[in-house]
C-alpha cells in the first residue's frame, strides 16, 4: 500500500498493490504509474497478445486472457468464476504494508489451492516495490519459492514485459502436455 498514514479505513480493505497498474502495461505497454487510484469493480479482463521469448516456441504469439480482479474482499464471491479454468495466477503484492504476507496467503489457499489444475508452478509473483517503500511483511514458504519478479514502478516496469513473456512461455507448455495427456487418455480409452 502506499501512504498508509494518510488512508482512511475503506482504503485499508482494498489491496491496491498495483494489479491494475501493472495489466495495463502488459497489455498496452503504457507507463502510467502513480495515476489516479480507481479501484477496480470485482473483476476486469484485458486481452492481449504477447511475444513468446521461448525459443522451442519458436517466437510464435499467445493471446492472453488477463482477468484483473479487485484486492477488496467484498467481491470474494466472484472468485471461483475467477479460477475456473485459469491456467495461470499472477499475485502482485506490495510487501511495504504489514499484512500483505497473509492476505497473500489468503488468496493462495482461495483461488490455487480450490482448482486441481493449478499449483505453485502455474504461479508467478510480482513484488511492487512502490517509491523504495520498507519491506515489513516476509513471505511465507510457499511464495518464497514461487517464480517472482520485483519492480519498481518508476525504474525497470519495462522489464516486466519480458519476463512475464518467459512465464507466459512456461504455462503455455504445461496447457501443450497437458492437452497431448488428454489425447493419449482418450486414445487409450477408445
Ligand atoms: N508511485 C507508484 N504508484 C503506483 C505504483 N503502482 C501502482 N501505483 C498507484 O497505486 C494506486 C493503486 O494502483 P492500482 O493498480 O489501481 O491497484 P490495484 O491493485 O489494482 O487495486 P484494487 O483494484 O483496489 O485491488 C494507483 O494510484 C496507482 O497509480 C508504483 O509502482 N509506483
Ligand atoms: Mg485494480
């Protein structure tokens, strides 16, 4: 969070760890950090195509379905429309606010730990490091060992765009073994 001492309580509810910052630059490549603040509604979903930097993919071009959902609990109910289906969860986080840690965690156990398909592999966490804010909340375990990338708005947002490329690479070739198991099953159920 950003100015803690300055926000109100409806304020402390919301995450506002950059999620919404962060999926219009990824779709439209746009800097726009330190904007006006609208939360977002429950839930967003941006489209776009990005460039594959998997060399076995040979360069070729995803499409990708980014759903980005509000931080306030309050919009907890649209959650498993959420996860279903989702091939990947991208956390953002802003570890300068002290429960950052456990909300993290909430939303692990809510929308990983509900959907068979999806594991810590499938996950990628991106750590907002607004305006050089302390960090005051540590990960626990299991995002200590997830694939993390950590930004700082205003210095390197430009290299998020490749590295959430690499990521998007990986998931992709677990949905490509995944649907060839769904082949070889049906072919040894036929
Ligand atoms: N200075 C600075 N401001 C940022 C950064 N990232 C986000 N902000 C600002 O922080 C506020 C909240 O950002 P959002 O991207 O809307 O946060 P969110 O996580 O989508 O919030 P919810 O939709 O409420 O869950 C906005 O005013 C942003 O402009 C950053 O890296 N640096
Ligand atoms: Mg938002």
């Amino acid at each position: 969070m950003f100015k803690t001492k300055r926000e109100n309580t409806q304020d402390t509810k919301r995450s506002k760890s950059g999620k919404t910052t962060i999926a219009n630059f990824l779709s439209d490549s746009t800097e726009n950090v330190g904007g006006e603040y609208r939360p977002t509604q429950g839930v967003r979903i941006v489209e776009f195509e990005t460039q594959n930097s998997n060399i076995n993919n040979g360069g070729f071009k995803t499409d990708v379905e980014l759903w980005d959902c509000s931080g306030d609990l309050k919009f907890e109910s649209f959650w498993p429309a959420i996860y279903k289906d989702a091939n990947g969860i991208v956390f953002v986080c802003d570890l300068s606010v002290p429960d950052a840690s456990s909300k993290l965690d909430y939303y692990f156990e809510s929308f990983v730990n509900q959907n068979s398909l999806l594991s810590s592999k499938n996950c990628l966490l991106i750590e907002n490091v607004k305006n050089n804010e302390i960090r005051v909340s540590s990960l626990s375990n299991v995002f200590s060992k997830m694939q993390h990338i950590s930004i700082n708005g205003e210095e390197n947002i430009q290299k998020l765009g490749e590295k959430f490329n690499k990521y998007i690479s990986t998931l992709l070739s677990g949905v490509r073994d995944r649907s060839e198991q769904d082949e070889l099953n049906i072919l040894t159920i036929s």
